[in-house]
C-alpha cells in the first residue's frame, strides 16, 4: 500500500491488545442490549413482568392470590403489575383535579323547547311522550289532576347542556324564566358536619316542566293528584362504586336551592326511572352519592370527597379513630417522594413496606411541613434543671413541653408514633390555644371541656394542600 509516496507493508500492522479488548467488550454489550430488549419485548406479548408487591392481595388470570408481605421476584399475569400500596380505584374527581370543568353557577344556556302549550283536558289528563339527548320523557297527567279547564303543557330540555359538564364536576343551567338550577355533582347541607350533606350527580335527562294557567298567564305549581313523570338516563353515566339503585327522580327547590328526592321506580333495561310528583318544577335523573360506602371488607368509598380508602391504610385508619381522628380522605392514593402516600383532611397516610409491623403505615410529618412551608418556627423552650413540674413533660429531642390537656390527649392518642415531637409551645391562633407537633396541630376547644372533643386535632392536611395548591374547596 502507497501513502503519501511511501511503500507500506500491511502485513506488519499490529494493533494494539487493549484496542481489542476495548472493541470486544463494546459489541458484546451491544449484543447483549439487543437480546435483553427482545426477551422484554417477548415477556411483554406474554404479561411476565417485574412486580414488588406490599401487603395487599393481587390476583392474576389464573386466580392465584399474591399474599402478604414485602415480595420481590418475576411472574406470569396478564393484568399488570399494581403499584406497590396500592388498591383502591383512583376516584373520578380528587383533590388535584385542575379546573377544566365548568364552574358552579356559571350559566350554560343551551335549551331546546320539547312542546310548548299543548292544551291539557281537565277531564281525561293525558299521556305526552318526548324524546331527549339524553333519553326520553314521559309525562302521565291523570284526569282531574289539574283542576284548570284550557291549562297547557310545555316542556323544556336541557340534556345538551348538562352533558357537557364533567363527571364529577358542577354547573348549572339557566330556565327560561331565569332561575339557575345546579347540575353536575351537587351537594346539600352544612360543612360544618359533612356527614349529614346530601351528594347527588345527574346522569339523565334535565328538564322543565310547567303547566300555565289560561286566564293569569302564571304557572301552575300546585297539582290537584300526583303525575307520573318518566325520565331516561345513560346507565353508563353513574359514577364508580354506585348502581342503579341509588338512581332516582329529583325536583329542584329554588327556594332551598337544593334537589328534592321522590320515590322513584328504576327499569334499568330501558334506562328509565318513574317517579310520583306532587309539584312541577325542574326535574331530573339523578344518583345519590353516598358520604361513605363499603364496597367489602378491605375498600371503602368516601362519596363527600370522591375518594377511595383501602387495605392497610383502612385498617390503620379504622383502628385508630376513624373520621373523628383524620377526616376525610382528600386525595387517592399516589406516589409522593418514592413513597405511596394518601392525604386527609388531618393527616397523610404513608406506606413503607419494609418495615416491620406496626410501623408499615406511618403518619407524614405534615405538622412540621406546614411550619416550613409558612416560614414559622419556634425557639426552643428552657429545659427543667429538677425535672418538669406536675402536669408538664419536657422533649430535649426538640426541645419543647407538652402539658395538662394536651398532654393527656398525647398519651391516650399514640403518643410519638401518632404525633410526633413537640415543635412549639401553646399559643393562641386564631383564636384557638393550639400547640404543633411533628405529625399534626393539637387544639384546645373549652367549649367541648369535659368529652371526648375537648382537644382536637387541626386540618392540617387541608392548609398544607391548599398551600400547595392542590385543594380549592
């Protein structure tokens, strides 16, 4: 060979052995990335896959049961694999849902006249049958049940726009006369004590019904016997965790502002729902939610927050004082900092599987991390040269007191593994004697001296998700 004019002889080429070795290894990794990516590409087509399971049961296709216990390892399943703490559905609207749906009170206008004054005799009634977007309805007026001879019927629909809200999410619609109705997901009751609220969630027809008098021009609200009114609803459209029985007729109470229940017949093979009516008004295919429902042994849903609580984190919770304790579940479950984790309106579930029982469901430091977050901490208190006095305990690890009804509560309550370390002393916040821990706000309420709600614990987790954004209600 001839480079540059000079004769080389290739034949006495070496090259060097680490340059070989370099090579060598170099096309196997290659080779062996190849063949790794297409066993995973077979053990895909074939449901094998890396699974970690906590102490939840999972169940394949071929029914075997994966128990308890922190396990690690390969298997063959169809379905896959869960994540780990996890077992409870994710819920239709959480905590961290974003607002892409339509608010509560803003009008969606849309509106379709199904009849519009079609005379009603007082003597035989009449049976009027409609069709709608969102299925039929039927209205069965008996004889007599309006006493006005010359009264007409009209009906307006307004499935078009109710079906543009969001499940879970609330809107309203506006009546000819001007009244704003709320649909969606609605809610009645007081705050104050969400147990006693009324949820309910349209999932059919929308519509109004009015009968005028001919000689006022005023409508008639008042009936002389009860009309069957029969409304359609999409099956489809309840919400997870609900069924057909919870499906019923509602008419709206403007003056309550609320949906009002009538006894309700449901044909779920034609997707309708019958109902007896004493009055005219808006009427609609409604599902009562429930506050809270068992759905087995290990997986309960919170309907007030459209929420899921299961497995370990029911039994944790159940066991150690339940809603008076923690609240409401405010979001599903998810993965926070590589940790499966669950908030409530007082706390926030954490699971580590590899710690042993009874330390598996720990409680998250959301105390400290509301301090944190607002910028707020406390210097630390004097320790006691001979001891606390009566009634006081001193923490050196943080270096604050603990006393008197606080501290009573503290011990009876679980103590550090439910609380925490004191990170401040009593003060007065808004108006409340409240001290901080590690895990959550203690609150003293005088008006309760006495029972079991003398000290509460404070909705931490609702001021820390607000905080962050993630909670608006």
């Amino acid at each position: 060979m001839t480079i540059n004019g000079h004769e080389i002889d290739v034949r006495r080429l070496r090259i060097p052995r680490s340059v070989l070795a370099i090579a060598a290894v170099v096309i196997l990794f290659t080779l062996l990335g190849r063949a790794v990516q297409l066993a995973f590409g077979a053990a895909s087509a074939f449901g094998i896959g890396y699974y970690a399971e906590s102490d939840y049961a999972y169940v394949n296709n071929a029914g075997v049961v994966y128990g308890y216990g922190a396990t690690y390892g390969w298997k063959l399943s169809k379905e896959p694999a869960p994540t780990p703490g996890a077992g409870a559905p994710a819920s239709s609207s959480s905590a961290t849902a974003t607002a892409t749906a339509v608010p509560t009170a803003t009008p969606v206008p849309e509106a379709v006249v199904l009849i519009a004054d079609v005379p009603i005799s007082v003597a035989t009634g009449g049976v009027t049958n409609l069709t709608t977007a969102s299925g039929v309805v039927t209205v069965d007026i008996p004889a007599a049940a309006i006493a006005i001879e010359g009264a007409t019927l009209s009906v307006t629909d307004f499935s078009t726009a109710v079906s543009s809200i969001l499940s879970g999410q609330s809107g309203s619609v506006t009546t000819p006369s001007g009244l704003v109705v709320a649909v969606g997901r609605t809610s009645s009751g007081t705050s104050a004590d969400p147990g006693t609220r009324q949820i309910t969630e349209t999932v059919g027809v929308v519509a109004e019904i009015t009968v005028t008098n001919p000689v006022t021009g005023l409508a008639i609200t008042t009936l002389s016997a009860p009309i069957q009114l029969t409304l359609g609803f999409d099956v489809s459209a309840i919400p997870a965790a609900l069924t057909v029985a919870d499906v019923a007729v509602f008419a709206y109470d403007p003056v309550l502002g609320s949906w009002e229940e009538f006894p309700s017949v449901v044909d779920s093979v034609a997707g309708t729902v019958t109902g007896t009516i004493d009055h005219l008004s808006v009427f609609a295919v409604m599902v009562k939610i429930p506050v809270q429902r068992d759905l087995s042994t290990d997986l309960r849903y919170y309907g007030i927050t459209d929420n899921y609580l299961a497995y370990a984190f029911k039994d944790r919770f159940d066991s150690t004082g339940g809603l008076d304790r923690y609240g409401y579940p405010r979001t599903s479950e998810s993965i926070e900092s590589g940790v499966t984790a669950q908030w409530f309106q007082r706390a926030r579930f954490e699971w580590h599987p590899l710690n042993p029982e009874p330390y598996r469901v720990l409680l998250g430091l959301i105390g400290s991390e509301l301090l944190e977050t607002r910028g707020i901490s406390f210097p630390v208190a004097t320790a006691p040269t001979n001891g606390a006095a009566a009634g006081f305990r001193y923490h050196p690890e943080t270096g604050h007191y603990v006393a008197f009804a606080f501290l009573k509560y503290f011990d009876e309550n679980g103590g550090l593994d439910a609380f925490g370390y004191p990170v401040s002393e009593e003060f007065v916040e808004n108006g409340l004697v409240v001290q901080y821990f590690q895990r959550g706000r203690f609150e003293y309420h005088p008006e309760n001296s006495g029972t079991a709600y003398e000290v509460q614990l404070g909705l931490v987790g609702d001021e820390l998700l607000r905080l962050k954004g993630r909670l608006s209600d």
